[in-house]
C-alpha cells in the first residue's frame, strides 16, 4: 500500500512510541454517555483539561458539541453561533494560533451529492459559555467529486485528515491556514471495514481507525499495522487516543433505547 510523500515527513520518528501496540488489552467499561448524546459520532480527550471528553452527535442535531466527564457525567451541550451544520460527523482536537481547538467536521454525505464539506474550529477554554463563536470556518471539496466520511483527525502539527467512508477508504489532507481549498490525496487505507473515526497519537506517529467491528492501529509509514479486536458495541462512531496515547477509548451511538451507550477504555500491554 503507497504511501503518499506529502503525509511521510510529517509521521516518520525513531521513538519507540511511533511504534504500533504489539498487544492491547481487553476494552473495559468506564462510563456511560447521557440520552442527549444518542446519536454520539465522534468523541475527543482533552489534553489541558483532565478529566474532559468532547462529542457531537450526527445528523438531525444542531451546530454544537458536548463536554462530558471520562465516565460522561455532567453532560453539558455547547452551542456555536452560526453554525448550521448538515450532518457533523466527527470531532477532534488539534493546535491553532495561541493554543489548542475543537475542529468539527461537517463531513457526512450519505447520499454523496454535496458540492463541499464544511469543518469548524472553535478555542478550547476552561470554562465555555453556553454559546461560543467560531475562530475559524473552512469549505473543503475532494478533488474527485463527493464522498461521505465519519473520520477526522488533526495532526499535532495541524494538518488536517479526513478517512472517507468506503472500502478500501482514501485518506485526504487539508491545509488548516485555508478557508476555502480542494483536499489533496494522500493514501489509500483498507483496515477491514468501513472506518468510522480516527485518531493521531500525540507525537503523530500513529494513527487509529474504527470501524464497526474492530480498530487498527497503523505505523508511521503504514508498512506496519495492529488489528485491535473490540468488545462489539451497537454502532461504534468515535474513538480517541488518551493522552500518552497507550490508552484509547471508543463510543457508540444509539440504536435501541434498551442498549445502554458505553464508554469503553483499552490500554497497550506493558512493553519491555
């Protein structure tokens, strides 16, 4: 699988830590998310503030995202002014001028006849009001006409990353410093299903893929990769690395009222 030469600068390292998991435990349960957040597709850990996730829900809500505790209590909605999104799909954190941001991705097309997709970045802040203005508003178009996608990540250098919903999935870039751009090609990935979030570990030298099923954690160079089998839950949507990133956690959206929404937790295997 090539590998495309605008993402290889940015991910090679010689640490251990770019190095894939040899062995993830078992997911175990750590909470649960609120009704409110039923349709949960994309979930963020904080890296200033412990103790702190970020989600949005897709399709049918408005243009805000949720703050919620690692067990997701104290579930408060924030809304961002202006904001009228489609269908927000994902949600990461990622650096900006002065600190770090929220970007939420307007990204899902499931009829795939959007003429461009819209991402949101908002500052990260201790104490948000209820409602909050966007730092910064981009309209991204794929080269090859509409795709729908369910994966965005940033990169800690602040390159944007979007893994569209297909099997095998094209990986895109987008530069962050534009508000108006067509998303350049980048590789083709196939980590068994059709992805439905994505994660860069803190030192982005690896990234993390959901599906459905199961996640993969792909090396740098994506020569090498983990499958990561998961404790199945009912349409699991996001999924981010913890900070350290030998952690992660993964969510689920709702869909029978009888299923509770869990929170669930892996960590990498000690490695000698």
């Amino acid at each position: 699988m090539a590998l495309g030469l605008g993402l290889l600068p940015l991910l090679l390292d010689s640490s251990a830590y770019a190095q894939v998991c040899k062995q993830w435990k078992e997911a175990t349960k750590i909470g649960q998310l609120q009704p409110i957040l039923h349709e949960a597709s994309g979930v963020a850990a904080s890296r200033k503030f412990s103790d702190r996730l970020y989600h949005i829900n897709d399709s049918g809500d408005t243009g805000r995202f949720f703050i919620t505790t690692m067990e997701g209590k104290e579930t408060r909605p924030i809304n961002v002014a202006g904001f009228d999104p489609i269908d927000v799909e994902a949600i990461s954190l990622g650096p900006c001028a002065g600190g770090s941001c929220l970007f939420l991705g307007d990204i899902g097309d499931n009829n795939r006849n959007r003429k461009s997709i819209e991402i949101v970045v908002v500052d990260e802040i201790e104490n948000f009001p209820q409602t909050v203005k966007a730092r910064q508003r981009m309209t991204l178009r794929y080269p090859d006409g509409p795709h729908d996608a369910e994966s965005l990540a940033v990169h800690p250098d602040g390159t944007i990353y979007i893994l569209v919903k297909e099997r095998p999935a094209r990986l895109f870039k987008a530069d962050p410093h534009l508000a108006t751009q067509t998303l350049t090609p980048v590789t083709t990935l196939d980590p068994g299903g059709k992805p439905t979030d994505m994660a860069f570990s803190d030192d982005g030298t690896r990234l993390l893929v959901l599906t459905y099923v199961d996640a993969v954690e792909y090396s740098s160079d994506f020569h090498q990769q983990q499958k990561i089998t998961l404790n199945f839950l009912q349409q699991q949507e996001g999924v981010t690395f913890l900070p350290g990133s030998r952690s992660f956690i993964y969510t689920t959206e709702q869909l029978l009222p009888v299923l509770p929404q869990w929170i669930m937790r892996v960590d990498c295997e000690k490695e000698n």
